[in-house]
C-alpha cells in the first residue's frame, strides 16, 4: 500500500488499475473448477493513517463486487495502524458472518493466520513465511502465472 499511497494517483486512475489488475488474474490466473477465487493481502506497514485512501475504499469495494462477483475469496490486512485496528473492532460489531469471514485485520500478529490458511512455505520471509521476498522494485508487471 505504500507504494500506491507515494503514487499520488488520481482516484480513477487507481481505480482503473485495481479494475485492470482484477481482470488480468481473472483471465489469467483462474482455472475453470480448480482456482476460482484469490486472496489478497493488504500490508499497510509503514503507511501513515493520514495516507491511507479511506475515501477509496467503498468505491473499490463497489466496483470490485459488481465486477468481480465472489472472485476476491478473502482479504487480509495486516500492519495495520492501532488506530485503524480500533476502527475495524467497532467495525467487525455490525458486519455479517460472511463478511468476518471474506477480510480478515491483524496489527502484526498474522503469522499463526496465514499458517493455518495457505501454511508458511506459501508464505514470502517478511510475513513470517518460508518463500523469499519479493522486491517491490523489480516486479514483473503484469504478473506471469506458472501452471
């Protein structure tokens, strides 16, 4: 998240990068009943509260269920800012179970999470895992799939 929020990109400019990043994996990651659905994590380390594009979310949220339908399968936050992390506790009081289950907030202890979820050696080192990380600096954009 970081690194968006240095982009100072314009709210539809972002928007229609999500919308390109979103469609980019649903035709080339998903496998017709095998991999219908991604996870994915937020990290909003070193992020400032004031940083974080609030006004973005509902709108991505908006745009992402009714393009992408039940594609997104979970959403997990971490790194979160303990002010953002008191919002989300006041916040997971009025939101439904399906909701609990599909986004999931963590302050920095994610790691027993995402073992139990994917296991650590799916996991990049800087989440707790087994997998180097990767250097957002030398990305392959867009991404390559191996199957």
């Amino acid at each position: 998240m970081k690194k968006f929020c240095a982009e100072k990109m314009d709210e539809e400019v972002i928007l229609d990068f999500m919308d390109f990043f979103n469609s980019y994996v649903s035709i080339n990651a998903m496998v017709q009943g095998r991999v219908e659905q991604w996870v994915s994590i937020v990290d909003t380390a070193d992020v400032g509260i004031s940083e974080i594009p609030l006004f973005l979310i509902q709108k991505f949220a908006k745009r992402a269920t009714t393009n992408f339908k039940q594609r997104n399968g979970m959403t997990i936050y971490v790194n979160l800012h303990w002010m953002l992390r008191v919002a989300v506790t006041l916040l997971e009081q009025v939101l439904d179970e399906l909701q609990l289950k599909c986004n999931a907030f963590f302050k920095s202890d994610y790691t027993s999470f995402l073992d139990e979820t994917f296991g650590l050696e799916n996991v990049q080192e800087k989440y707790g895992g087994k997998l180097p990380n990767v250097d957002p600096d030398n990305v392959q954009f867009p991404p390559l799939f191996n199957f």
